[in-house]
C-alpha cells in the first residue's frame, strides 16, 4: 500500500479560494502519493472500458505555479488599484481569462504587441512580472516611472539562473547562442539581459544551428549571417569577432533533447576548429541550464510512449511551447489530440485537434477506436492545470457507460 498522509489529502481534498480553479483534487493526490519516486512509469487508473496513462511528470512546474499564487496574492492584495501584468502570465488562456475576468490586466500580448500604452502606468500601479521574466528595456522604463518590480515579481528561478550564466559567460568573452524562439517572451527577455553583456544570437533548432556553424567553419558565406541571423542578432554582432568563443543556452521550454544536442553539436564545431585542447578557451560549458521541469516531463512523455495505448491527448495552450514538444513526441508513435480543455472534445465522436505544425485547428471524427478496451495517454504542458485534465478525464468517461467507480480505480492505485 503506497504511504498517504493526511497532510497530502488535506492539501489536495482542501483547496483554497483560488487553487480550486487550477489544481485536482484526484491528480494532486497522485502526484502527491509518487512524489520523490525516482521512476518514470506512467500513473495507469483503470475504469474498465476505458484505461488513463497518465505521465509520471506532466502539467503545472514549480514556477507556474508560483506565478499564478502570486498574481491572484496581487489581485486580492490590491483591491481598487489597477493590477497590470507585462504579458500573459503563462500560456494557458484558461487562467489568463480568469485573471483578466478578476481585473488583472495585460500591457503587452505573448508576441509583444503593446495592448496598454506606458503612459497609462503610474508609480503606485501594481506590475506583476510573468514567470518568463521582462525585458531589460520594459524592465527600466517601469522602473523610471517609480513602479516597484520587484514586490510582484514571479519570473521562475531557472530562467533567472539562464541569465546569470549568460552573464557571467559574457564576461569572460562567451557569445552566447540562445535555443529558442525569438518572439516568445521569455527568449526576448533573456536576449535582453544577455546582450548588455554578450554578443547574442538565436537559434531556432538544429536546421538553423547548422547554417550557423556553417558560417563558423567557414563553409558558408560571411555574408549569410545577414540573411538568415542579422535580425535574430544583438547590435553590432560581427561574425568575424564573436563566433570565436560560443556557449549556448536556452528558452527554457524548448525542447530539451534539441538543446542539448545544439549545444553539442556546437561544441564539435569549435574543436574542429580550434583543436580539442583548447576546449575550455572556445566552449562554454551550460549544462545546468535546463530547467529540471521540461525536462521531467519530455522524459516522462518518453516513458508513456513505451506502454501500450490507443491515442494519446496532449491539453494545453496553443501558444504553448512546451506543450507543442509533448505533441511532437507523441506523434511518431501514435494518433495526437492537441487539445487546450475538455472544451475541444465535441462529443463522443468528434475532438477539435490544433495542429501546431500548420497552425490551424481540424475536428477529427471518430478519435476514439470502437473496443471493448480503449487506452489513453494523457499529458499536460507546463502552463496547463491539473484541473483541465481532470475534466478531460471525467468527460471521455461520461461516454461511456457501467465504468469503474473513481474511489475503486483510486483504491487500486493506492494498493500498486
Ligand atoms: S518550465 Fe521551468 S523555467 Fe519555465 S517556469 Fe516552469 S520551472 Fe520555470
């Protein structure tokens, strides 16, 4: 029998004013029950006709989490003043609906377009900074306004620990190249920082690192970095100059694996070129970098795909990136719902999946094969709450008839 306490139930069962719109009472109480185990099998919670594996590590990480307690803290905090956050929260519109419905209001969309002028701000004016951090240069006109950034501020521990390392390798005269999407905002932030003390570039995957290294090995034109780079680039990077010394970092929700074989590969490149036993003098080292939560739930996702299942949901935002990983995975090995919520399930029949490859949503018919037996994966994203895969859960089975009671299932997990 696995060991409960009962300050986990009461964690779980007792959710607070505001934790009940994003937690599960079922799945933080499984979460809770395999915490510190140090394996990757999935949770399987059998109702008869319809069997859930749900990934060992999936939906809301440490700093999610902390972002989100601490924008509904600065709502309740803060009645009758204005409540501003830099951009969506995290990528999840279920939760940013919420805020906004409560008052909290957004100065800037996820791509940056500007939606509340900075005239508009006020030094008493409550900023909460999202957990992807600010840019250095919103950072500093907030600031020259009086605002007090730093009372509101949720940007996670383990992009910071991106920027530190960028910086403290910009001193000893690393380039830094950064894994990742240039407009999402936590890129656009750690390019901010980085840059005051770094040349910085970014790469968006391994395709444009190849052109990249190209260019280092001198195979390729100089002049193709103004093609494919300039505009990805900090002021003033000169190709000559700054591709002599690189380390490479990452927007911490890119792809884990992809970052790790950026970095690399890169590092191939720079001993071709300057000879392995100056390693040290052209290779910074980054390892620690990747944030653990993306991480666990990439490998986690690995894990789900060795069991056996019929399709496999993935619930999240559809700016997510993270989410959009665990869908890749998913789809070499089986049929993938890219869903953001229960919402997206039509009916029994049909499901409207978001294909992120083409960006435009397609309702498929028939997603769930007609067995006696049918086994789902399910997994969630970093920004997505357990509660929207909890009502996934609750609505693939109200399809069906005579299934399993919750407290039975429950029972025989308890017994594993
Ligand atoms: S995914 Fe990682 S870096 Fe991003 S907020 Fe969560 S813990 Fe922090």
């Amino acid at each position: 029998m696995k060991e409960y306490t009962s300050r986990a139930l009461k964690k779980n069962y007792d959710l607070g004013q505001y934790a009940a719109l994003y937690r599960s009472a079922i799945l933080g109480m499984i979460k809770e029950v395999r915490q510190g185990e140090r394996d990757y099998t999935p949770t399987t919670l059998d109702f008869g006709k319809v069997k859930f594996r749900i990934a060992r590590h999936f939906g809301f990480c440490k700093g999610v989490e902390n972002a989100i307690e601490m924008a509904y803290q600065a709502l309740e905090y803060n009645v009758g003043k204005p409540v501003y956050m830099v951009s969506e929260l995290i990528h999840n519109p279920y939760i940013n609906e919420d805020l906004t419905r409560r008052g909290l209001q957004f100065i800037k969309t996820s791509t940056g377009k500007q939606l509340i002028p900075w005239e508009n701000l006020h030094a008493d004016d409550v900023v909460v900074i999202p957990a992807f951090g600010a840019t250095v240069q919103d950072k500093a006109i907030m600031q020259n306004k009086g605002i007090d950034i730093k009372r509101w501020d949720a940007m996670c521990r383990f992009v910071e620990h991106v920027w530190f390392r960028a910086e403290e390798l910009g001193k000893k005269g690393f380039t830094i190249i950064i894994h990742g999407k240039f407009n999402h905002e936590e890129t656009q932030a750690t390019f901010s920082y980085s840059n005051r003390f770094a040349p910085t570039v970014v790469v968006k995957d391994m395709k444009t690192s190849h052109i990249l290294a190209e260019i280092i090995a001198g195979t390729r034109p100089l002049a193709d970095f103004e093609t494919y780079f300039r505009a990805t680039a900090s002021e003033g990077f000169d190709p000559i100059l700054h591709l002599q010394k690189v380390a490479v970092v990452n927007q911490t929700t890119m792809l884990a694996s992809e970052t790790a074989d950026i970095a690399q590969y890169f590092r191939q490149v720079m001993l071709q070129k300057f000879g392995e036993e100056n390693e040290a003098q052209h290779v910074g080292n980054t390892r620690d970098t990747l944030c653990y939560a993306t991480k666990n739930n990439q490998t986690a996702t690995h894990h789900l795909l060795d069991t056996p299942a019929d399709l496999a949901i993935v619930i999240g935002g559809r700016n997510s990136s993270n989410t959009s990983h665990l869908v890749e995975l998913c789809e070499t090995q089986l049929p993938t719902y890219f869903i953001r919520s229960e919402d997206d399930i039509l009916s029994e029949k049909a499901i409207l999946h978001f294909d992120f490859h083409h960006q435009h949503e397609a309702e498929i018919q028939d997603f769930l094969p007609q067995k006696e037996c049918i086994e789902i994966i399910l997994t969630s994203g970093a920004s997505c709450p357990d509660s929207l895969l909890e009502k996934v859960m609750i609505k693939i089975l109200s399809f069906y008839e005579n299934v399993r009671p919750l407290e039975e299932v429950i029972g025989d997990f308890m017994k594993e």
